[in-house]
C-alpha cells in the first residue's frame, strides 16, 4: 500500500470511530416509580400498614428516594399522607423530570419473590419473638375526655404464653394473662363477659391468618383510648403509658381483634411485618364485599 492509500485508509478509520462515538446512546434513566428506594415504600403502603411502620422504613431506607413529580404522584395513589412525602422528600435525590411516554408504571405487587422467608421460616419468626415477648408491663395515666375529675393511674401487666404458629393451617394460638392494678370494670372476655370488676383474667385465643383483614401497629394508650370509645366509653381518655409501650393490633371479621403489646417498637414493626408476610402467604387481606 503506497502512502497515499494509507492516509485515506486512516482517515477513514478516524471517521468511522468518530461517527461511532456520536451514535452512542447512554442507557434510559430508571422509571421514577420503580426506584429501589420507592419500590420498598410502595410496597409497604399497598401493604396498608400504619403511617408510623411506613415512616419507620422510610428512615431505614439506605438509599436516595426519587422524588420527580411522576414518582411523589406513584406514592400518591398508594396512599402516602403528607408525613410520609415530607419523609421521602427530605432523602430524596434530585433527578431530571422525564417525558411522560418515559414513565413505566409500577408493576402491581405479584407473588412473593423467590427469595423471600418461606411461610414456615416466617411462622417460626413469630412464635419465637411472641413467645420471648412474653411479659410486658406498663403504666397507664388516664382522665376523663369531658366534665370534670381527676385522672387515674393503672398499671397493666400482659403476659403472653404457649404461643403456636402453625404452618399447615395458617393458624396462630396462646395464651394470655392479664392484670390491672386497679378494679377494671370493662375487662372483658372474648365473648363479650366482662368480669365484674375483677382485675385480671387469662385466656386460651387462636386465631386463623387466612381470616386476617388488616395489622395495624400504633402506641397503646391510642389503642386502648380508640377502644374505650368503641366500647361505650368516650368519657375515658389515657394520655399516656409509661415505659412507652406499642400495641401490635390484627384484625379479623366483625370486630374481632388480637392484640399483642411490646415495649419495643422496632420490634413489633418487626412482627407485623412477618405476619403481613404469613398473611400474604396464606392467602389472606382484605377483599371487595360481594354485594
């Protein structure tokens, strides 16, 4: 090849390089509402767990939360509240606006992926953290909603025992132990007895997951006011409970409620999570009313 064929074949290779470079198209960006980050919240929303399990993951979250308008409308329409975007907006990483026909929208909540706890592993985890929760005790400071009158103090005492998570039926049975420092005229049993009076009572309850409509976790003296109100006694409010004690409330069909309490929140977060995972697995939840 004479020199003047080599200059051309390299000029030529110059060129196909450039125009190689310039023709390069850097990977699209990641939907907004598929983020990792977003996807975890997501989840736990479309969950129906309570604003106070949601906000917990969110500050657990490691990563930066995508927080374009397509992603905070995602969140949106999964029922995030205010407290829950100011959360995310507070870690959220800045991101360019993408066009509308760039938004995928997030794939609706599928199977369990393949690896997550199985339900037995999950079973497991409850019974163990429910039978070494065994015993929590607190007190409750209380007044009354209207009118006047001093307050009241209680101390309350719940003792959990012989707890049974059962994977081949989806089934979850224990014992309970409960006592009030002072004469608790609404104490009442599961059918609907009260005790006249007395100030504590023990129980054998069990309950089928598969029945399970909702798993609510909130501090107890907002549980046991609510439930106070609920059971013809509005006039009773308790402001507080001291150490600070969270109550872990599943709910089943008419009303019905168990709940478990823990003087450790991250705990109890921690199990309502597993058993809204065994609910899943089980073929629990909430479902449209046929008529």
């Amino acid at each position: 090849m004479n020199m003047k064929n080599l200059l051309a074949a390299c000029l030529f290779c110059g060129i196909a390089l450039t125009l190689s470079a310039q023709q390069s198209v850097p990977p699209p960006p990641q939907p907004a509402n598929d983020a990792p980050a977003n996807a975890g919240v997501l989840k736990l929303l479309r969950q129906g767990l309570s604003a106070r399990v949601v906000l917990h993951g969110i500050a657990a979250t490691p990563g930066k939360f995508d927080t374009s308008a397509a992603a905070l409308t995602a969140l949106k329409q999964a029922g995030a509240n205010e407290d829950e975007l100011s959360a995310i907006m507070a870690k959220g990483a800045p991101s360019a606006e993408q066009p509308p026909a760039a938004v995928v929208p997030a794939a609706p909540v599928a199977a369990p992926a393949a690896n997550s706890p199985t339900l037995a592993d999950t079973m497991k985890f409850i019974q163990d953290k429910l039978n070494d929760n065994n015993k929590t005790s607190w007190i409750d400071y209380a007044k009354p909603t209207r009118g006047a009158g001093s307050g009241w103090i209680d101390t309350v005492t719940h003792e959990f025992s012989s707890v049974v998570a059962d994977t081949g039926q989806c089934h979850i049975s224990y014992h309970i132990f409960t006592k009030h420092s002072e004469p608790y005229r609404w104490l009442a049993t599961s059918d609907g007895r009260n005790n006249n009076g007395k100030n504590n009572k023990g129980e054998d309850i069990s309950f089928s997951l598969r029945s399970v409509q909702e798993i609510v976790v909130k501090p107890w003296e907002q549980y046991e006011t609510e439930w106070l109100a609920k059971n013809g006694h509005p006039d009773a409010t308790v402001i507080s409970s001291a150490p600070a004690t969270t109550a872990l409330v599943v709910r089943q069909p008419h009303g019905v409620e168990n709940v478990f309490t823990f003087d450790d929140a991250a705990l109890a977060d921690r199990v309502a999570k597993a058993m809204v995972h065994s609910v899943e697995l089980c073929g629990g939840g909430k479902s449209e009313e046929p008529f």
